[in-house]
C-alpha cells in the first residue's frame, strides 16, 4: 500500500498496530491536506493548523482502535505529541 492509500486507509479504518501512530499522523495529515491522487479527498475543509490538530486528535481518540497505549488513557502528554508531529510535518 502506497503512502497516499495508506492514509486515506488510516483515516476510514484506523491504527492496525502498535507503534504505528508516530508514523500515521502525516500520513493522515497528508491526506486530510491534499486527498489522493485518483482526487478522493477526505472532503474536509480545514482552516488552520489548530483544526488540523484538534481533528487529528479526534481520529486517534476514535479510531485507535485499542492499539495505542497512550491514546487508551487519553491523556493530555497525547495532545502534545500530536502538536508535535503535527509541527514537524507543516
């Protein structure tokens, strides 16, 4: 699976493994930013980077998907590693 699929895959399905979420954020970002090549995008305008932020955090708070310990308890340390990453990537 490519980098844009895996994203768009992220973004509708969720972590699949431990460890994967310092990888999933950008490749969630990506394409929450930009969509897919084939033009699908998430159909999600974003204003800024705190919108950004605050629904990536979402997704990992849904979707999980039980394999995230630190996402699991849901703490504040989380959100600041989201900004982050997320800080890294724009």
């Amino acid at each position: 699976m490519g980098r844009e699929q895996l994203g768009k895959y992220l973004w509708q399905n969720g972590l699949l493994e431990r460890g994967q979420r310092n990888d999933a954020i950008p490749r969630v970002e990506h394409h929450l930013w930009f969509g897919d090549r084939e033009g699908d995008s998430a159909a999600i305008r974003i204003a800024n980077d705190q919108e950004l932020e605050a629904l990536i955090f979402e997704w990992l708070q849904k979707k999980h998907n039980g394999v995230c310990r630190h996402t699991s308890k849901a703490n504040c340390q989380e959100r600041a590693t989201v900004h982050q990453e997320i800080g890294q990537v724009l």
